[in-house]
C-alpha cells in the first residue's frame, strides 16, 4: 500500500513538473546549488557524484572514472536513460527511483524546482 501511495505522490510530483509552464533555465541554476556540492555541470569534473554535462540522453550509471553504486549501474543495464522524465522521477525521490543509490540526498519536493532543474540539466546537456 505505500508502494501505490509512492508511486500516486512520485506521479504528480512528475507531471507537475513536466507540465509546468515556466522551466525556468535561471532560477534552477539557483536550486541547483543544493546539487553543487557533490555535483558538477560540467562534462568532466566528477565529484562525490558524477558529473552532469551531458546528462540527457545518457545511460544511467556510465560516466567514465565514478565509482557508481551497484544498483545505479543494474539500472542502467536495465535500460534506464537519462532522459526528462525519468530526471524528474529521480529529483523527486532518488532511493525511490533507483533503489539503493549512493545518493544521500533526499530529493526536490516543490515540482517548480525539479523542473527548473531538469531546464537547467537540459541546457548544460546541450
């Protein structure tokens, strides 16, 4: 049953998201802050995560030299791509979305902010 309560709340997080109607590129360079820590948006500066240049359109789990869990590298195996949506699923809630994940972070709660995200994800992926 929390399973479906997961999966109903992951949705609308989601499609909120996806259907907002101002990405706005700036202001999630903003909220991407809370990403830089262990985050680059660079395509080649690893940090205690990967580093996300280039991330739309690339297999989960692949970038040369990072140490991935053994579940982020499973998932792209099993055919997980970086694309919008999943993007979104994952900024919502990470150990949700690939269970067992290096990923201490908690996840994006505001849909707003996942999308401007994944708008600015989008325009470093360029």
């Amino acid at each position: 049953m929390k399973h479906i309560a997961f999966l109903a709340l992951t949705a609308s997080v989601v499609f909120s998201a996806l259907e907002a109607k101002a990405q706005d590129v700036d202001a999630g360079m903003a909220v991407f802050k809370k990403c830089s820590a262990c985050h680059a948006a660079d395509s080649t500066t690893n940090k205690v995560g990967p580093h996300l240049g280039g991330l739309l359109g690339r297999t989960a789990g692949t970038v040369e030299g990072f140490n991935y869990s053994k579940a982020m590298i499973e998932a792209g195996k099993s055919g997980l791509v970086w694309d919008e949506t999943a993007l979104a699923e994952y900024l919502a809630a990470p150990k949700a979305r690939v269970p067992g994940t290096k990923m201490a972070f908690a996840g994006l709660k505001k849909p707003d902010e996942v999308a401007n995200v994944v708008a600015y994800l989008k325009s470093v992926s360029e």
